[in-house]
C-alpha cells in the first residue's frame, strides 16, 4: 500500500545508520513491526503474579 508520510529526515537518517537497514520502507516496517512487539509485550506484563501455572517443566519436555 503506498501512503505518503511527512517524516523529518534527521530522524529518517539516524534510524537507518543505527539500525543499518537500507531502504525507508524496511525502515517503517521494522519501525511498526517493534512497536506492535513492545505492545504485546506491555499487555503480557499486566498477567505477571496474576496466573498460577502450576507446570513440571520435566514432564512438559518429556525428560525423566
């Protein structure tokens, strides 16, 4: 999908040196797919201590 994007080129610039990705569309989709990533993440953390997972890690992977 083609959409145009107002974004400064300072900041364009900077993330393609640090992330060494060569071309502005791999740049976004990197950019979009870390953001969705760090939002899943977020929302996992709001279960930690709420779940009781009462698992033998052993008996999962089989090991005796």
């Amino acid at each position: 999908m083609r959409t145009s994007l107002n974004i400064p080129k300072s900041l364009l610039d900077e993330a393609m040196q640090l992330t060494r990705v060569k071309t502005k569309t791999a740049l976004i989709i990197l950019a979009l797919e870390e953001l969705v990533r760090r939002n899943k993440i977020a929302e996992l953390k709001k279960y930690k201590g709420k779940i009781d997972l009462d698992a033998d890690l052993d008996v999962l992977r089989e090991r005796k």
